[in-house]
C-alpha cells in the first residue's frame, strides 16, 4: 500500500509516497523551501504543489511543527503566530482537493521509529527526540503514543532547551560538535530526571551525522540514532492517513 506523507519543517516541506509494507520512500522525496513569513496560505500553497507533484491517490497524512488537536495547531514556535487556532487539515484539504489527516511532527517520526526503526518491538518507556529548526519529541509507553509533549521548551540552565541544544543552534552559534553535545547531553540530563526512559531515538537531519556527537552523551538510557533519520517524518505521515482509512 502506498499513501503520501508530508513533513513541515522550518526550513523545509518535503514529502513523498510512503511504501507502507517496507516502511521507505516509493519514490524520491519532493522538498521546497518553507515560505517566510510561514503563514497558513503561503505553506498551504507549498503543500498543494508537493501534493500536485505526485500522481497519488488516497488520504494525505501530513505533519505540523506544533501539538495538534483535531487538525488545529494550538500553538506555534517556529511557524508564524497566525497558525494558532487555524483548522490547518480544513486549509489543506481545500487547496489540495484531498483528504488529510495533520499530525504533530515528532509524533509522526516517533510513530515510524516505534514500526520500523529504532523503537520497533521496544517496551517501558521510549523518548524520541528530533533535532532540528526546534526540538520536538515523541513519547511512547509500552508502544502507545502519548502526543502532543513539547519537551523541547524544558528549561535547562535557564534558557528554553532548543535554543542551545536544537541543530539550528548548533549551526548558527557555530558550536564544535564537542560543545553542541554537551548542550545536548544536558538536556537528555533533564528528561532522563523527568521520565526515566528506557530508551531514547535521536532523529532529525543530525541523526546522519551520529558519530559525531552520540559518544558524548552520558545518560543511564540506551540511545539509539534514528533508523530512517530525516525521513521519519514523511513515512509517520503516511502511517497516520493510513490509519484513518
């Protein structure tokens, strides 16, 4: 089975048709720069034309760099304000002519890991954390998903996490990779005091680059790269419009 997923980022929308039996890309992702300012029109035109790219059929399940209820982003660090409140699945829905289910993003690439990656047949507690424009995370107990947690807003040493220990903080402050992973490892510090996973998947573009930083971190959990990486995100999309079918 084949679905297209999507995945909002800030910097990029990107998205592809989703193999659903292997869990990878059925063809090559489609990726456009994110419009700025990241208003609901501007980004629902973007996600038309990924939409209109592909010669697709089905539900389109697509993420959202925000906690989601019901389609609606309740809150909005790295997208424009005026997305707060705005039925984003209606919006899609209207430029692209398809149905959509919209999803928090970390949640999307949390649920991939958890079916095919790094988290797949894994128990207890499990953290996935996305590093990237932000940081997002995903957090599953016994395989269940508990959506909507924005760990990345913790306040480690007085700041808002993500502002030290996101990629984008690492690539506009210019940091060594020795003292990005110390930012993180602070950070991992405070969710392990928080919810004692068992494991926690680093996933996000960074994830390809593991090696430079994951001997670094000094936590009691197991940690683990993500298995499908930046690729996450489009493949949970897919995965949440097939569960709506």
């Amino acid at each position: 089975m084949e679905l297209l997923g999507i995945d909002i980022g800030g910097t990029g929308i990107k998205g592809a048709p989703v193999d659903l039996d292997r869990g990878d890309l059925a063809r090559a992702r489609h990726r456009i720069l994110t419009p700025h300012p990241a208003t609901p029109d501007a980004v629902a035109d973007v996600v038309s034309q990924v939409v209109d790219h592909f010669d697709s059929s089905g539900p389109v399940g697509c993420t959202f760099p925000a906690p989601i209820r019901h389609g609606v982003p309740v809150m909005a660090a790295n997208v424009d304000k005026a997305w707060i409140g705005t039925d984003a699945r209606a919006l899609f829905e209207r430029r692209a002519g398809r149905t959509f289910v919209v999803l928090n993003d970390a949640d999307a690439a949390g649920v991939a890991e958890m079916t095919y990656g790094a988290g797949k047949g894994r128990r207890g507690v499990v953290v996935m954390v996305t590093l990237g424009t932000g940081i997002g995370t995903a957090l599953f107990v016994d395989g269940t998903l508990v959506p909507n947690t924005e760990l990345g807003h913790l306040e480690v040493r007085g700041k808002d996490a993500e502002t030290r220990a996101s990629d984008r903080a690492r690539t506009t402050k210019e940091m060594s990779w020795e003292k990005w992973g110390r930012n993180l490892n602070d950070y991992l510090v405070a969710i392990e005091r928080l919810l004692w996973p068992e494991l926690i998947i680093l996933g996000g573009g960074v994830s390809k680059k593991s090696e430079k930083f994951i001997h670094l971190l000094e936590v009691d959990a197991e940690i683990e790269p993500a298995a499908l990486q930046n690729e996450a995100g489009i493949i949970g999309a897919a995965l949440a419009a097939r569960a709506s079918v």
